[in-house]
C-alpha cells in the first residue's frame, strides 16, 4: 500500500505521479471504512482528498501553514501529517478530533469549527510571519458555502491590501452541508460555467505558443499578469474587483494542474485567490447522489451507504419539525429562517409545505437574526432555527435589533447542550448563560417530546422574543402524565415533599427523576420542580418552597458560569432563603468529543455522579 508509506508530514513529496494517483484512491476507501465505523464528516472529505495533497505537495509543512475553513474537511490532511494510525479513534473520546486542533499536531496550524473565519485567520498569521521578518507560506482554504457568510468578505477586503504572499485557495463544490443559495453562489457558477472564458483561453494560448522562438515565453507572461486573458473575457470579476490575484478555475482532481497553479501564486507578493473545483462525495456514489446526508454521519454500511444506527424513536428535531408545520397551517404569519441548515434543523418540511415562507440566509447568523427583527417589526412571526453553538455567533444582533425592541422573534435552539463527537467547537454549553442575561429575552428548555410541543405553541401567542433550547437526539418521552399547561415565567411542581429540592431545567429534568428515585430508595424525603423558564425565575414558587427543604440542587446542562444555578443562587441570597445550594453545571471549561453519555460521566452530570455529589454534601452537612 502506498498509503503505508505516509507516516509523518511531507512524506508525500517523495512519491511519484503514478504512486499519487494510487494514494488518493487508497486515502478515499481508508476513509470510507473509518467514517462508516465510526461516523464523522464524510462527502466533504472524500471531495477535497487530491486538493489536500496538492497543497501538501506545493507546501512545507509544519512550516508552511494551512488554515482550513470549518475544518470537518481536514481527514486527508491529518492522514498526510502522521496521524493515520490514530485515526481508528476519531472524533471517540480520548481520540484525535475531527477538526483541526493546534493541541494535536503543529501541522494544524488554527483550530477552526465554526464557517468563514480561516482567511481572518490566515491573514493574521500572514501578518505575524511579515511582522517578525519570517519567510513562509500562508494559505487559507474556504469553501464556497462559507463566503456566504459576511465575515469572509471582511476578511477579503483587508486581504486585498497585502503586499506580500498571501494565498486563499477557494474550495468550490457548490455546496455548504445544503445546497448554497443567493448571489455569491450564482456568481461562482458563472465562473465554473463560463464555456467561452476557457475556450478561448485554450485556443488563443494555443495560437500563440505556435509563434517560433518567443510563442511559449508569451503564454506564460500573458497567464502570469493581472491583466490576464481571463480579464479579456470575463471583466470584472469579483474577486478580481477586490484587488485580488484571481487563478482559475482549476480542476480539484487534476494533481498536477493544481500544483502548478499553487506554485504560480506562491510567486506573487499580494493575496492571491485560487479557485479550485470539487464535488462533495467524490468517489463514493451514494455521498455523491445525496451528499448533504452525507455531511455528517453516524456509522453506516458502505456497499449500501444505509445507516447502521437503527432510528426507532423520533429526535427534538422530529418534534419540532412537526410541530412547527402544524402551527404554520394554522398561522399564515409564521415563518422559518434557517442559516445553511434546513435539514439540521428541521426546516425541510416545512420548506417543502410553505416555500414563500422559507428563508434560507446562508451561513450567515448575524444576518439571520436583523432579518428576523426586521420580519418581525412587519408583522410576522419569524422563527430563527439554529444550533446553539452557531447562534454564539449573533450574540449582538440578539440584543441590539431583536430584544431592545422587543421584537417577537422566537429561536428554536437546537443541539443544546452536550453534543457529543463534534467537540469543544460545536458543544451547545453557553446559551442559557448568555441568553438570561439579556433583559427582554424569555428563555425556555423542555423536559420532554410534549413539553417542546407545547412550548412552541405557547411561543406562537408570545409577545416578544423568546428561546427555546432543546439538546441533539432522541426526544425524551417519559414523564408524559406531568404535563401541567405552561404559564408565562411559572414552574412546574412535579413531587412536593421536604427536605430536599431538585430543581432542574430542559434535558436535567429526566436526570432529576432518576435521583429522586435513587435518593427516595435511600429513605429521603424529594421534591422535584421542573424549571422550564430559565428566564424569568419562578421566585413565587421557590418562596413556597424555601422553608419546607434544607437543600436546593440546581441542574442544566449549561455551564455553571452565568447559568441557571447561578441565578438561582443569587436570588437565594437575595430573598434569604436559609437553603444550602448545590450547583450541578457543566464545569467552565471547554469539553472534548465523544459520545454523550460517556461526557457526562466525565464532568459529573450523569444520574450517579448527581447522586453521588447530593450524598456527599448531604452527609457534611450532618458531620457539622
């Protein structure tokens, strides 16, 4: 196998073209029987494969560095710098991650999760290697779908004024995890598309380089200028208008070719963009007839591409989904915004069902979150559905033009929480901190299937804007016979005893009931309160409370900095609750991937590690 010859970085660079050819087809299937095991990122990766080892052939790494754009298409690129027996445990916990992650190898040169931040990125390490007078190649890889998201233009205007080499090679397949939409993605279709830009190229490259004696030396200096035969046919183009070098388009399969055009823009003192064509999947034809179910995948067979994890019951996603399409029948002024992620978060329906009132914003939060304000301050009803991780992004644009006027905007915060192989950059761990504290902002977690049923109901009569937060996968449907009608900021009373209180919120609620039983099977006396409102505090119905229980614990699957207990502590001290307070949270750290339940062992939100912590406290405060 050629690919046994891959054991550190550059080692590609010792192969020749017909051994190349033989890597990438050994790089696919490697990956292929992986990602079917484990799960992970996978049409992404298999269409970038010859891209990645085209830029590991024109560049020198860990010396030279390459930022990549999102990074969940950096498989090839761990393989080629020596991680390739590791890979059996990736994105497992304790094993290496499925994005890029500065901790894991100096070959990784940024860590990256979230879209359009590797030329930001990539332009500051250019700056920093000019600044201190070193001398080696940048380049940042961007996808076509991230430069629907305005930071990357930010970024592509101070890129124009470089004036040393800077590289962005733009990864074009035409897709984010869903089809792209709007005006950049017509614009690069054209430059894919455009028939007589590359004939005629072709051919007037062909009849000059027939001129005896200088007909060669002319082709290459009309290519290697900016005022190119690309600008005689295409004028004006976008990239070109940004002050940027434009190279392409080249074609993300052909190795050679693609080394070629790299080494001309390393030759060029000035941010260059090279404009490289892929498609999503590649070499794999179920990824590559539906790639974006093929984004991110659990483990699947290969010969069939059908998933081997058995779906029996319904996820939070399902639920809202249905849902959101029955309350849209009934309201004509409801509509779904979704940032590039229609599947994800369970738009697709309701796309399908109301097309007028779909609106698919592109990877870009920010923007998604005014338009909503905007649709709101004209009468609609606009849901923003968007994962937590993501709507970290808006935080801005949630305050300003959503709650400061108070604008009925709901967001439908999917993968709340804990999310398991993704990791630290994808972890759903700040929202409910960094949603209360925004005065105006109603914040919302569900225990069950039902209650986000009845919340998004409850939403659609709402006055102002309001977050519902709900975690990744199967829909708990338990406790169904607690299901008390919501009432604007009122808890719900599911056991009232004494002694001790759990008062837990969204997906803690389930673990709640498992303590109380294990509690309860130990001869204590627990009562169990389902928070539901994060913000505003039920205070009415912990008055009621305080003097009957000599412990209240806390429980959300949030970070303890700014969540839940927290301000469940400070009113506590504020109203002189004489109750001790046990926080269970999330420790205020950044949490690694692997599977769910496995993390919430790790950081002690689990059921036993809950009634572990109770006990100990229960039992210092006896020894006192």
């Amino acid at each position: 196998m050629v690919l046994e010859k891959i054991n550190q970085p550059n080692d590609i660079k010792k192969l020749n073209q017909d051994e190349l050819v033989i890597l990438a087809d050994e790089i696919r299937q490697f990956i292929l029987e992986i990602i079917g095991k484990n799960g992970g990122h996978l049409a992404s990766n298999l269409g970038v494969v010859e891209l990645t080892m085209a830029l590991h052939l024109a560049f020198r790494l860990p010396e030279d560095k390459i930022v990549w754009d999102v990074g969940h298409q950096s498989y090839t690129h761990k393989i080629l710098t020596g991680r390739r027996e590791d890979f059996d445990d990736i994105r497992c916990y304790g094993g290496i991650s499925g994005f890029p992650n500065r901790k894991e190898s100096v070959c990784d040169a940024f860590n990256t999760g979230h879209s359009s931040t590797s030329v930001s990125a990539a332009l500051g390490l250019a700056q920093a290697r000019d600044l201190m007078g070193q001398n080696h190649f940048v380049v940042a890889v961007i996808g076509d779908g991230a430069l629907t998201g305005g930071m990357a233009y930010e970024a592509l205007n101070n890129a124009s004024q470089m004036k040393k080499n800077f590289i962005i090679v733009l990864n074009d397949n035409n897709m984010s995890i869903s089809e792209n939409i709007g005006g950049i993605s017509r614009a690069l279709g054209n430059l894919r598309t455009a028939p007589r830009y590359n004939e005629l190229k072709e051919n007037i490259s062909t009849a000059l380089s027939q001129i005896p004696g200088i007909g060669n030396q002319l082709v290459g200096q009309i290519s290697r200028t900016k005022s190119g035969l690309k600008q005689l046919v295409i004028p004006g183009m976008i990239f070109e208008d940004m002050d940027l070098t434009y190279l392409g388009p080249v074609d993300g399969y052909d190795i050679p070719a693609m080394v070629n055009t790299l080494e001309e823009a390393k030759r060029l003192n000035r941010a260059v963009l090279v404009h490289v064509l892929t498609k999503k999947g590649k070499g794999y034809r179920p990824a590559e007839r539906h790639p974006e179910h093929f984004h991110g995948v659990g483990s699947f067979d290969i010969a069939t591409g059908k998933s081997l994890t058995p779906k029996t019951e319904p996820t939070y996603t399902d639920v809202f989904s249905k849902v959101f399409c029955h309350m849209a029948e009934r309201d004509p002024k409801i509509v779904g915004i979704t940032a590039a992620m229609p599947e994800g978060t369970g738009l697709k329906k309701f796309h399908q069902q109301f097309p007028d009132r779909f609106f698919d914003v592109g990877i870009a939060e920010q923007h998604g979150v005014t338009f909503a304000a905007g649709l709101a301050a004209g009468g609609m009803k606009p849901y923003f559905c968007v994962y937590s991780s993501f709507l970290q992004r808006a935080f801005d644009q949630t305050i300003h033009d959503v709650c400061i006027q108070n604008l009925n905007v709901t967001f439908a915060i999917d993968r709340a929480g804990l999310v398991g192989s993704d990791g630290e950059t994808h972890q759903g761990l700040f929202d409910l901190s960094f949603l209360s504290l925004i005065p105006g902002m109603t914040v919302m977690a569900p225990k069950n299937c039902y209650e986000l049923a009845d919340m998004l109901r409850f939403s659609a009569e709402h006055e102002g804007a309001m977050a519902i937060r709900y975690p990744r996968g199967t829909a708990c449907s338990r406790m169904k016979e607690y299901r008390a009608p919501i009432e604007y900021g009122k808890a719900e009373c599911m056991f009232r005893e004494r002694d001790i209180l759990l008062l837990a919120i969204g997906s803690m609620v389930e673990t709640a009931w498992d303590v109380r039983e294990k509690l309860k099977a130990d001869g204590y006396h627990v009562s169990l309160v389902n928070a539901r409102f994060a913000a505003p505090l039920d205070e009415e119905i912990l008055e009621r409370l305080a003097d009957s229980h000599d412990l209240l614990v806390t429980m959300e699957e949030n970070v303890c900095s700014g969540g839940f207990g927290e301000h469940v502590a400070a009113l506590s001290e504020e109203k002189d609750w004489h109750w001790k307070v046990l926080s269970v949270a999330i420790p205020n750290q950044y949490v690694e991937h692997g599977s769910v339940s496995i993390l919430k062992k790790q950081i002690g939100i689990d059921v036993d590690s809950v009634y572990k912590k109770i006990k100990k406290c229960l039992e210092n405060e006896v020894q006192r």
